[in-house]
C-alpha cells in the first residue's frame, strides 16, 4: 500500500508542477500578446504627443517670426527669457488665476443648491434637468456669440433692455467690466457640469441616515452641513479637479468676446500665447510661452492634488 | 414614561392600503415585536411611529398626547435602523453625540453620556474610529449607543439583527433584552424572524396583509393562536392543518396540531401514515409523514427515533392540544 501512496504522491508533485509551468507559460504569452496589440495604439500616442512637443521645443529656441521667416537663428533660452519678463505675462497669469478661482468658486456655490433644487421631486423634473443641463453642450463659440450679442449687448442686449426697462443705464459689459462678463460666460457653461456631478452623488446618500439625522433633531440645515457637505466633498474634489483642467486653457470665449482686451483686461495665458503666435507672429516666443503654460498647468495640478486630493482616498 | 397607543391607525401609499386600523396598546416598559411574513406592513407601522411617514388615519398617542403631528425628533423616540444608517464621516462618539449636540447640550455633559453609553456597550476603545473600521456587530451597537444615549420614551428598531450572521445575531439578540430589562425602556422591535419574536418580546403583535390578527404574549401566540395564519406563523417547525374528512369527522372546517403534539408511533393505534423523510439532528427528529387523505404531516420527536423513509408508523394527536378551526379559519374555543 505505501508504495503505492508515495508513487500517487510524486504524480501528484509532478503534475502541479507541470501545471504551475503551464501557467507561467500561459500568462507570459498573454503578457506578450497584450502589448503586442496594445503597441500601435500606444506609438501612435506617443508620436501624437512628442512630434508637437519636440518641434515646440525646437521652435522655443529660435528666433523665428512669420514677418520675417527668412532670417531666423538660434538663440538660446532668449525666448524664456523674454517671455518671462514680458509685463503681458504677469498680468495674463494673474487674470488666468482669477477666471479659473471664480468659475470654480460660482459653479460649486450655485451647483450645490441647484443639485438640491433639482434632487426634490417636482413636476416634470426630467424636463428641467434637461432644460439645466443643456448650456453644456453647447458650444463655447456659439454661446459666447449669444452672450455677446443677445445678452450683454449695451444696446440692443437683453440686460440692457431690462436695464432701460427699470429706468438704468445699460452696463457696457466688455468694456467696463469685461473680466466679470468673461467669468460669467464660462461659470454658465460650467454651471451644469458641477449640477449634475453634485447631482449624482446626492441621488447615491443613504436615505437611512438622512431619517437617522431627522429623529436625531436635526434640522434641514443641519443635516445639510453635518452629513450632506462631507458625502459631497468627494464629488466637490472631481469637480474642481476636472474644471481646473478645462479652465486653464479658456480661449474661445475670450477670443469671441473681448479678444483678450480692453488693453490686457481679459488676456489670459492661453490667449496671450495665442497673440504671440498669430497677432504679432513670433512662433519662437509663442513656443516659448507654450511651454511655459505646460508648467504652470503642472504647478497647479500638482498644489490641487496636494491640498484637495486626499479627499479622493478611500 | 414610554406608553405608546394607536387608535385606528391606517396607511396607504395612493391606493393601496398597507395599515388598515390597527389599535394597540403597547405598555410601559415592555417589549413588543411585530412580527409578519415581508410585505405585511411591520415597518410602515414602526415607521407610523416613529414619524418618519405620516399617518392617513387614527391618532397615535405616547403618553396620552396624540402626536400625529409631531415631527420625529419631538417625539421623545429613538430608532435603530436596518442598514444601522451610522453617519460615515464620524467617529463613533459623533455618531453617539449627534442627537445630544442637535439637542444643544453643553459639550461636558454630552461626553459624560456618551462615555457612560459607550460603556455600556463595551464600546470604549472604538469611541474615536470611523464607522467603516468596524466589524458589523460593533456597527449594531453603536447603533443602539446612539439611540440610548438620548434617553427616550421608548426605542424603535427596525430589524436591526438581519444583517449579522447567525451565531452573532444570537448574541446580540441576548444583549439587546438585557440591555432592554436593565434600562427599564419600552421597546418596540420589527422582526421576520419568529424565534427572534419568541424569544426577545413581552408581547408579539402578528401581522398580515396590513392587519394586526392578533396580539399576546409569546406563550399565549403559541398554545392559543386566534386564527389559522397565527397558527401556522408562529411555532417552528410549522402547525399541520388537516382539513377534509378528519376534520369533518370532529365537526370543524380544519384541525391543527403541533408537530411536537403528535404522538408516533411503530404500531397499532391512531392514524396510519408512512415517514417519507426523517431528519436526525440528535436533539431532535423531524419525520415528514404521508398521511393518505391527511396530507403530509411533520412530526417532532424529542431525541432519536430510528426510523428511516419508508417506515410504516402511527400518529395519534394530543386531544387537548389540537386546535379547531372554523370555514373563516378562526379558532372555536372549545372550553
């Protein structure tokens, strides 16, 4: 019998071991087989990304104007430098900041209510919440065009009328408030982005702590702040991380609006790079500029994660 | 003080009817449970109570003072939620604390009862993890801190045990009735599960389809049900009911007996049957019986009975056990 056992125990031992071979064999050959056809798809990025990057580079380096596209040398980190201390270039970072802390700052403080507003059951709510969503898919071209020419028009506006209506003087809204027209634009796109996240994530609170709350005592306000605020602050963090992205490269409505003035008023550095390149046509310190924005894009990625990022761990 | 009365109470979602007039008086200091297959409306009943749905009918009082119109918290109730419904971001002394900081007591006062909760509840260590760090039964009783924390009139629960696994329901089951009997609390308790209703209550309310068929202690449900659902609800493994010609014989609609009042036997006397399934669990044995024109009857016999499927045996009733049953399946009172 023992023998016999033994002999049935070292089968055993080798055919797990054969398996385990086959297993390893197995998954490598899935390994290699997965980034073979992950590869093109993955060059393909890859070129997609480093062919501008390395030419903007390359031109960053340059002197080289499209006014004068004969003559151009190489010059160094001139084009930094220039950039740099160009006084254009504070002013367009600091508006840049502004526009993007205010819209985050309106979208959120009007999204939250708004997703309250639109998570209480009322008539025809499927309605509305297409009616609040929809300023997002339009396009950002377009709606400025509408605000500019329908909306904020000093004469033949629809604010201007309600102005005249009242017996006011209409604002000239581009010129003499044309930050806040910008910001009022953009936070009208980004208003129902922040609605509808908000939206969801009161949708998914626990309808059970919410009567728990209630036979606590505690009062709609209170348990808005004490539970309804932290179940948001996940969702809040999205938003401001998604928005921030999206903000720092605003171009469309400030091209259609204002193009970046009265002076530098509304200039930010999407659209002072943009100027660089196409209104006064120097690709070299354009490049420059570009790759600057690419850094600062980063510093502010990276102070978001740091500071409201840990909202997002579990 | 914690006397809780409902007066004609009734509930219905648009057209359906889910309460329809239930009257009840639960007294002072004692626990009752509502027990009732799902859907028969033992939570919209507790919630009735406890304020969370509004009533369409009947007064509820506590104390004598109709608080059908009171919002939940003025009530003086506290509750324990099926889902313990603890508040996420907490610790377990904010979960604890809410409902006394909502309450605006001064902040020493607030953790003195919440240490004195907490111990009580063996919870002491865990007063400043998160709800999420805990293990389920933890979770249950930082439910229960906080709904006795807040000294109510009476506790509310909502089948707070159905989320444990067994052998730690049949611990807390055992420390939510001492903790019950130690406060001196009324409690009003839902539950689908008849032994947790057996075990735990003063008095049961039985429910179904919206009625309540019949209220009592758990003894009294047990040796002396009302009607043919409490019968058959109450008592595990559940009554035979033998309708037809045996019952017919005795002038009833249906007769029903115990499984554990039914004598077996190898020979001779009473109703011939053959055991189609025996099942041995060493304390006990269960025999499921074909019984011809009786059906299948389940019978209970304390220890081992070496009978195996197939055996002829004989069953003879408990005479003064077996309870009759008229065509609208109440009980006939014999005595």
């Amino acid at each position: 019998m023992e023998p016999l056992g033994r002999q049935e125990a070292a089968m055993t031992t080798q055919q797990v071991i054969a398996t385990q071979q086959t297993q390893v064999v197995a998954t490598e050959q899935t390994q290699v087989l997965g980034r073979a056809l992950l590869s093109p798809a993955v060059v393909l990025l890859f070129i997609w990304m480093i062919v501008p990057l390395a030419m903007t580079i390359y031109f960053s380096t340059l002197h080289y104007t499209l006014m004068d596209s004969e003559n151009w040398s190489f010059v160094g980190l001139e084009n930094f430098r220039y950039f740099l201390t160009d006084p254009a270039f504070l002013t367009s970072l600091q508006n840049t900041l502004v526009l993007v802390g205010s819209v985050l700052a309106i979208t959120i403080l009007l999204g939250t209510p708004l997703a309250l507003l639109l998570d209480q059951p009322v008539i025809g709510r499927s309605v509305v919440r297409l009616m609040v969503i929809a300023p997002f898919f339009v396009m950002p071209t377009v709606s400025a065009l509408v605000w500019k020419n329908l909306l904020m028009h000093p004469v033949s506006g629809l604010f201007a009328w309600i102005a005249n209506l009242f017996g006011l003087t209409p604002i000239d809204w581009f010129n003499d408030a044309p930050m806040l027209a910008v910001i009022l634009i953009v936070a009208w796109q980004w208003l129902p982005f922040a609605t509808l996240i908000l939206l969801t994530a009161l949708q998914s609170q626990d309808e059970e702590q919410k009567e728990a709350a209630e036979m606590d005592g505690a009062s709609a306000l209170s348990t808005f702040i004490y539970l309804t605020l932290p179940h948001l602050a996940r969702p809040i963090t999205v938003v401001v991380l998604i928005e921030t992205i999206f903000l720092l490269t605003v171009f469309a409505e400030i091209f259609v609006t204002t193009g970046g003035g009265p002076g530098l008023q509304t200039t930010n550095i999407a659209f002072l790079i943009y100027s660089q390149a196409l209104i006064q046509f120097d690709v070299g310190n354009a490049s420059a500029g570009g790759l600057v924005a690419v850094v600062i894009a980063n510093i502010v990625a990276f102070f978001l994660v740091r500071i409201i990022g840990r909202n997002l761990e579990v | 003080m914690g006397q809780i009365t409902l007066q004609g109470v009734r509930k219905s979602f648009g057209p359906v009817n889910i309460i329809k007039d239930a009257n009840l008086d639960i007294e002072n200091g004692s626990f009752v449970v509502f027990v009732g297959p799902s859907g028969c409306g033992k939570t919209t009943l507790l919630r009735l109570i406890a304020g969370l749905e509004d009533v369409t009918g009947g007064q509820i009082l506590i104390d004598g003072r109709n608080v059908v119109d009171v919002p939940p918290a003025k009530r003086g109730l506290s509750m324990v939620f099926q889902s313990y419904a603890l508040y996420p971001h907490m610790s377990v002394r904010g979960n604890i604390a809410f409902g006394l900081k909502m309450a605006g007591l001064p902040r020493p006062e607030i953790n003195r009862k919440v240490e004195a909760a907490a111990a009580t509840l063996n919870l002491t260590p865990y007063l400043d993890r998160k709800p999420r760090e805990l293990s389920g039964g933890q979770r249950q009783r930082v439910a229960i801190g906080r709904a006795i924390v807040r000294e109510p009139k009476a506790f509310l629960f909502d089948e707070p045990l159905s989320n444990l696994d067994a052998a730690l329901r049949v611990q807390m089951r055992l420390e939510v009735t001492k903790l019950q009997k130690q406060l001196a609390t009324t409690a009003v308790y839902v539950t689908h599960d008849q032994v947790e209703a057996m075990t735990m209550a003063d008095k049961i309310v039985v429910l179904n389809a919206g009625r309540i068929e019949q209220y009592g202690s758990p003894l009294e449900l047990y040796e002396h049900p009302a009607n043919l659902f409490v019968a058959g609800f109450i008592g595990s493994p559940k009554m035979n009911f033998v309708p037809g010609e045996v019952a017919g014989e005795a002038g009833v609609a249906i007769i029903g007996i115990r499984p554990e009042h039914l004598k077996i036997g190898k020979d001779g006397d009473g109703w011939p049957g053959r055991v189609s399934v025996a099942e041995h669990l060493g304390s006990d044995t269960f025999l499921y019986v074909e019984g011809g024109k009786l059906g299948t009857l389940t019978v209970r016999y304390v220890g081992e009975l070496s009978l195996r499927a197939g055996d002829r045996v004989w069953l003879t009733p408990d005479p003064a056990r077996m309870h009759r049953f008229n065509k609208e399946g109440s009980v006939i009172r014999t005595s």
